[in-house]
C-alpha cells in the first residue's frame, strides 16, 4: 500500500471510528434523556404500616410491594390532604389542596371544571405522554371520554368488584405501549372492604375466608382506648358515628364500635391484612409485565393510598379522622438504578406533592397555583436543602348522626410537624388537640391546657395561621381565630 492509499486508509478508519462513537454517544444520550414511564398504584384505605416492609411479615406478607420498597425510597411520614376518599383523590390528581378544589366529601358532582383544575392524565397527555386509568375512579371528572378524563384508555372506572379485573387490561395497556413514555394508573379498591367486613357484608373484591384462633391473630392495638383529655368535639363524632345509618333504612353504615369487644377488633385486623394481600397479589401480575417488557429501568413507580383506615385504634374504624391510622398513609417512589433503597422521614402531603413529583419526571409543566413539592431528589438520596417545618390536613364529618337525626356536620384542620401534630375543630368546649408524636405516636394524651406545653401550643397555631394565610384557607384562619 503506497503512502497516499495508507493516509486515505487511515482517514476513513478515523473517520468511521468518530463517527460510530458519535453514534454510540447520541444513542446513550437519547436513552438518557429519555422520559420514564409512570407506573401510579393507588390502594383505598391502606394505613401506612400495613405492608410487611414496615411492619415485618408475622401478620402481613406483600411481597410485591416489598419488591417496589426494595428498590425504591419509603417516605414514612406521608399524610393525606384529607381521610376520606372524594377529597383525597381529588387532592392526589389536582395537585390542589381540598379547600381549594372544594372537595371535602364524598360527592363526585358538581365536577371540576378541567381547566382550572387539570388532572394528572390531562397534565402529562398534554405533554406527550400516552395515558391510562384502570380500576376505582371516585373523581369528580366525567368518564366519557379522554379530553374529560384526560387518560387514553380507560378500563373499570367504577367502584367494587373491580381489583380481580385490574391487571389484564394494566398488562395490556403496558404490552401495547412498551415504546412511549405513559403513564399508568392501576387503582384498586382494597382494602377498603373493610367497611363491607365491619357490616358483616360480602366482600365484593375477593373473599378472606374466616379468622383463624384468636391467639393466631393480630395483637389488639396499643392505643386501642380514646386519648386522654380528649377534644369533647372527638367524643361527639363517635357518638354520632354510632347514630349513622345507610339512608332511611336501618341497616347501619359503619362498623358497631360500641359492641366489639378486643377480639373482635383483633378480626378486624386479620380480615384487614388479608385484603392488603389480595392487592398484592394482583400488583404482582403488573410488575411482572414491566419486566418481561424489559421497562424496569426506565418505569418509575410511585406506590400510595388515598387515606386510612382505623383498625381499632381510639376503637376507630374506617377514615374521616386525623389519627395517623386514618391519615398517614404509605408512600414508595421506586426507579431501578436511580432511587435509593431505603426509608424517609421527610413531610410529605401526597395530595400536594405528588403531581408536582409527576410532572418533574415527566418533564411536564406544573400547572398553576399547585403549591406541592417534587420529591424525586429526596427519592433518589439527594441531600435536603430545607425540610418542611409542617403539612396540612382537612375533614369534614356529615355522615355521622345527632340524636335528632341530623349531620353533625364537624369541620377539622390539622398540622403535622416534624414532632407534635395539632388539630382544631369548629365544635366543642375545647375544639383543640395537641400531641407529641415522638414520645406518644399512639396520641393517647391531649396536651392542651398542659402549662409545659403552652409555648408549643402557641406555636402551632401560629403554623395553622401561616398555612391558613398562605393557601387561602378561611375556615382554618376562622378557626385559630375564635380562640
């Protein structure tokens, strides 16, 4: 090969080598900067620590939630916007405080209007995402159409008897959008069959069977009786919870908290954890279809719940109250690869919260006046720059009857900070409750008219005043100022 025939050689070696580097080099940025899919698992009615990831697995075994834990970060100190599930999803999918969207119970109409208002499938459909919804809808959105639900596919949008259908059309949906970025939701309805369970009903998402021996089920809970000093506004809602029937019928609408006895709160338990283990097992089938897909790596998948349920504590069922049974719900945000295993304690609404971290995935604009924080830095074990000094709750009790028959129509807001909670109500003698959350997590005592806790007292209202202030929310303001 004479010198001139070597130099073109040598160039044209050079030349493919750049360019095939260049082509290597593009093809990871483009896998890079490629946005990830959005598997969202929203249960109804999951405690936080109903999952074997948090509570060990001799009364409770999820594996497959374990396996999103397993890669992902825990946020162990997530609340609510509200315990109730109209207003909680309402929050979820808003990004938008209860007060805000007007939400605060269980009524769908009238429906919001989707350009104040835009949900999470119309926020990330707008953005380029392909979008679907399948399970429990219970939003105040029509479900005709994609520009009303802002999802593409929908499947299963009503109520029970759902959970057992979810996963083949989740699995269907993932197969058939493998090369889009989408985002899922799979939204099951358990384990709040429990209402139906404390009704002695059938379970419309899958029988639990029958309770084993006592001595085989779960310990009754250690706050099991009402808390010490307690707001007189709390005694009268459980009376009036009592009171509450299903319409003009007889039949009453929540479980017989004044006759259960320790045993029977313990069944209650057991049946509870059996229908965590049902969704488990169907989340199981969805997870296995983003493997066999090959979209582990690049699927984010943020597990959650709308509220709470009782389980006895306070001799509580279902939701409605600031317990941190009913309130504090479970909150995984998992990517392989890029989050860190392992658990948070940071404050998080997850009314607020999560579309803000949604959109930061997906690289899609947060819509106006949507005042949550993303939490994808947190997931991914970034150092906190400021942690949040609270979070706020809301409630409003109508379902609950007065001896006369009418609703005791109670009103409650509640901050959470990093050690006390404080809630206040508009009824009562003494509408007020403060605990310390660090050396009484059972809120067994009410340390109002405490004189040692008096400046900490004054501090929380004035967190209930800046809340109030900042979120334009009159009633909390009403509320710390009638004091």
């Amino acid at each position: 090969m004479n010198q001139i025939n070597r130099r073109r050689f040598l160039k044209t070696v050079c030349t493919s080598f750049v360019a095939g580097a260049g082509l290597i080099r593009n093809g990871l940025l483009a896998a890079e900067s490629k946005r990830p899919n959005i598997l969202f698992v929203m249960t109804d009615q999951q405690f936080a620590d109903a999952m074997s990831c948090a509570m060990g697995s001799e009364y409770i075994d999820t594996p497959n939630i374990d396996s999103i834990a397993a890669n992902g970060m825990r946020f162990t100190r997530t609340y609510c916007s509200n315990p109730l599930c109209v207003p909680s999803r309402s929050s979820i999918f808003t990004g938008r405080y209860p007060h805000e969207h007007g939400k605060q119970i269980n009524a769908t109409k009238p429906q919001l209007d989707r350009n104040k208002f835009p949900n999470m499938g119309m926020v990330l459909r707008k953005a380029g995402y392909v979008t679907g919804y399948v399970g429990k809808w219970h939003l105040p959105f029509p479900k005709k159409n994609p520009d009303q639900t802002g999802f593409d596919s929908t499947s299963h949008l009503s109520g029970s008897g759902n959970d057992p259908k979810i996963a083949a059309p989740a699995v269907e949906f993932i197969n058939q959008n493998a090369a889009k970025p989408f985002l899922l939701v799979c939204s099951f309805m358990n384990p709040h069959n429990i209402c139906q369970y404390g009704r002695s009903q059938p379970l419309p998402d899958g029988d639990v069977g029958n309770p084993p021996a006592i001595e085989d089920c779960p310990p009754t809970p250690k706050n099991l009786e009402k808390a010490k000093n307690q707001s007189d506004a709390l005694e009268a809602v459980w009376q009036a919870r009592l009171r509450a029937k299903r319409g003009k019928t007889n039949q009453r609408m929540f479980a017989p908290l004044e006759k259960w006895k320790a045993d029977d709160w313990r069944k209650y338990r057991w049946a509870y954890y059996r229908m965590v283990e049902l969704v488990d097992e169907e989340l199981g089938k969805i997870l296995a279809a983003l493997r066999n897909a090959n979209l582990e790596n690049n699927t984010v998948i943020i597990f959650t719940s709308d509220h709470g349920d009782g389980i006895g504590a306070h001799r509580w069922a279902q939701k409605n109250m600031f317990y941190d049974e009913t309130a504090r719900i479970p909150l995984i945000i998992a990517r392989k690869g890029k989050t860190k295993a392992g658990t948070s304690d940071y404050l998080v609404n997850n009314g607020t919260d999560l579309m803000a971290t949604v959109c930061d995935y997906a690289r899609a604009d947060l819509p106006s006046r949507c005042k949550g924080l993303s939490l994808r830095s947190i997931a991914e074990a970034q150092p906190i720059r400021k942690r949040r000094a609270y979070v706020a709750c809301s409630t409003h009790f109508v379902q609950d009857r007065l001896p006369d028959g009418s609703s005791i129509d109670l009103k409650g807001r509640m901050i959470r900070t990093d050690r006390f909670k404080y809630y206040i109500f508009d009824q009562g003698e003494q509408p007020e409750m403060l605990i310390d959350m660090q050396n009484d997590p059972g809120e067994m005592i009410n340390l109002v008219g405490d004189p040692a806790f008096k400046d900490t007292l004054r501090k929380h209202r004035a967190y209930m005043r800046q809340y109030a202030k900042e979120t334009n929310d009159k009633l909390a303001q009403t509320l710390v100022e009638r004091l």
